[in-house]
C-alpha cells in the first residue's frame, strides 16, 4: 500500500521484488489549481513548469495488469473495449518502461475502467496511468517509494504524476536534461490548512471526448503561442503565491489565483497557430454562473482543463449552491472534495 509519506531508501533492500502474476490499483483524477501545460522534454515527460492540484474523491479508476508468459503483444481494454490506435500505443510504451526496469520481457494483458468520462478534460489520463503505474509496478516487482511512483507516474501522462498522492500535491518541473531531470520530477504533497474546506463542482457540459488530445495542443501551444512564455512566467509567481495561500486557509485567493492560471493557459492555446479552442458555448453560461455567484457574495471560482467542462471551486458549505446554480447550464454536476492517493488493491491475481 501507498502512503504519502515516501519510504525511507534502504540500502540494503533490492531494487525488484519477484514478479506477481497480476495486480490491481485504484487512482483517482486530480484537478490542477496551477496548470501543467507545456514540456520541456516529451520523451522523458519533462515539464516547463510546476503544477499543483487537488486529487478527487470521485470518478476512481481500476486497472488490474495480468502478465502472460506465453502472450507476444501486450494487450488492454478500456472500459471493456479492446485499447487500439493511440491508447495501446501510450499503455505498450508504459509497459516497456516498466519491463526495462524490471529485467522482464513478459507481456501483459491490462484491464482498465474509468469511471470518469474519458478524454473530455477531466483528467482521464492522471487516474489512468496513475493506477497503471500502481498496477505494474507490483505487477512486474518494481518496489518503488511514492517519489518513485509519481516519476514512473509521469512518463505515462504528465499529470499522472500528482495522483499518486491525495488531497493536495505539487508536481516539480525539475531541473537539468537526462538522469537529472528525471530524478528532479516528480510529484509531493503540499500543505493546506484545515479551514479551507473546499469543493470542487464539477459542470459536465460534455463528456464526449475532445478531438485534439492535451498532449498534442500543448505541443503546439509551446511551438507556435506568442503567449506561451508570458504565461509560463506568471504561473511561477502564481504557484508561490497558492502554495501560501493554501497554507492560510484562503479560499478567496486560491480562487483567484486558480482562474486567472487557468484563463492565462486557455490564452496561450487560443493565440496558438492554429488555434485550439476547448470552450464552448455552454463553459461561457457556466462562467457567467459562477461570476453571478460571486456577485451574491459566494466565493465560487472557476477552472477548466483541455476540455470544455467546469470545475468551480468553492467552500463545502456552499457546494449545494453553487451546483444548482450550473445545474441547467450542464449536464450532470458532480461534487467533489479532496480524495485519496493511488493505492494497490490486490497483488499476485
Ligand atoms: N484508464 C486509462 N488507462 C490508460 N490510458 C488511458 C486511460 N484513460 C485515458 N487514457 C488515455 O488518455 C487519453 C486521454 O488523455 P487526455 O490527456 O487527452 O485527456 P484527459 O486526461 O481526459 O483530459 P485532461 O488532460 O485535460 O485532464 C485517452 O485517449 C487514452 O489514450
Ligand atoms: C490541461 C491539463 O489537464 C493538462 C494535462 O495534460 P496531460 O497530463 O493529460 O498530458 P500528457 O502529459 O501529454 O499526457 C492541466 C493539468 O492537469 O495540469
């Protein structure tokens, strides 16, 4: 099982346990608060900036990862669908990851569920290859403290990294190129005070999946947006300045500095060539929502990922409220409120 605390090393202790047969994990979506949008290296997962979020109490996913001695692919299904096209690819890619470090060549068959809708901005990928990465790394005997597991995380799905751990979590974008960078990036809890007791509300105005993935809009955003260095710059100011703010308790200035990061980040992909555009009509009434909320004197504030959907934050005591003001602007409106890290279900199944 995982803690948010990271093992302490052991020297004397050996990098691969033996092999399981089979194993299964949890994880929950995280929602970033300070956004993760842009790499500085795409084949070890680097990112150009910090990012810090909350992880979820809702829309858990499972995945069991069986490995077949007799198997010459990996094979996986989704939701009950046999995985092809780009989702295999990503799932292979992982496990080879994970099988060069164990020492292995056994293939897998993976077995996954989201219960959040896949693809559409509600972080999909964070659960999934959080608990992919919980999954296999047992699965193939990688002992791994949670440090560990987030970087293993991260080479999945860059957010992947912070669901790994519960409540709040800041992922580091690390330092240097090669074996330094990779060490140096990794996702860790970050302290909030008790009084802040916030909620997440989540507007799901479209829970179909988007038609440009996050990976390839931030490639673009980072290649073509005269935006995107300006918007780089603020997040650091803004990531110091919500780490204090959690520590304080303070909601409003959470709020704040969550929306503008996130209004800044939907910027640089609208200045980007072309450009990507994830809201839609209904993000706007939804928006016009939350801004009457604070008019009436709620702290209700908005953040939106690569997809058209809301999530506003706001206190627990007020979560009832500010549901039934988006309700009809949305679909189905779910409330959230900070959740658990990945954790390992079972071992040797
Ligand atoms: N349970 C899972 N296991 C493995 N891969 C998954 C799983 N769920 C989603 N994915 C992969 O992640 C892709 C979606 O990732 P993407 O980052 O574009 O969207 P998202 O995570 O839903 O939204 P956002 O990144 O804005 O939060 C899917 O198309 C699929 O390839
Ligand atoms: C807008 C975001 O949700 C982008 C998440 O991007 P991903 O982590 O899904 O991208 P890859 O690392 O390429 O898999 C912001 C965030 O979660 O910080």
């Amino acid at each position: 099982m995982l803690s948010d605390t990271p093992a302490p090393a052991s020297a004397a202790r050996p990098l691969t346990a033996p092999a399981a047969r089979g194993a299964s994990a949890v994880a929950h979506p995280n929602i970033a608060l300070i956004k993760y949008w842009g790499k500085r290296d795409e084949q070890l997962m680097l990112p150009v900036t910090d990012s810090l979020s909350m992880t979820l109490d809702v829309f858990p996913t499972t995945t069991h990862v069986r490995l077949d001695q007799d198997a010459a692919e990996d094979r996986a299904a989704l939701n009950g669908e046999e995985a092809t096209g780009e989702t295999l690819r990503r799932i292979t890619a992982f496990l080879d990851l994970v099988r060069a470090r164990a020492g292995s060549s056994v293939r897998a068959v993976v077995d996954t569920r989201n219960t959040v809708p896949t693809g559409a901005g509600l972080a999909s990928s964070a659960s999934g290859f959080a608990a992919l990465a919980t999954a296999a790394a047992a699965a193939y005997g990688l002992r791994l403290d949670a440090a560990g597991l987030s970087r293993l995380a991260r080479r999945g799905s860059g957010s992947a990294s912070r669901s790994v751990f519960s409540s709040f979590a800041l992922w580091h974008a690390g330092t240097g190129t090669g074996e330094e960078g990779d060490t140096s990036s990794y996702a860790e809890p970050v302290p909030a005070a008790d009084s802040l007791d916030a909620a997440l509300v989540i507007a799901v105005v479209n829970a179909g999946e988007k038609a440009v993935s996050s990976r390839e809009a931030m490639r673009r955003t980072v290649q073509t947006s005269p935006l995107y260095g300006p918007w780089a710059a603020s997040s650091r100011d803004d990531l110091a300045d919500m780490r204090s703010a959690l520590v304080r308790g303070d909601l409003k200035a959470v709020g704040e500095i969550a929306e503008r990061n996130a209004l800044g980040m939907h910027a640089t992909m609208l200045a980007a060539r072309p450009a990507v555009r994830y809201l839609s009509p209904a993000t706007v009434t939804v928006l016009d929502r939350v801004l009457k909320l604070r008019q009436d004197g709620v702290l209700a504030y908005a953040t939106m990922d690569a997809g058209p959907n809301v999530k506003v934050l706001c206190r627990r005591a007020d979560a009832a409220d500010v549901a039934d003001a988006v309700r009809d602007a949305a679909g189905t409106v779910v409330t959230a409120r900070p959740g658990p890290g990945a954790r390992l279900l079972a071992e040797g199944v």
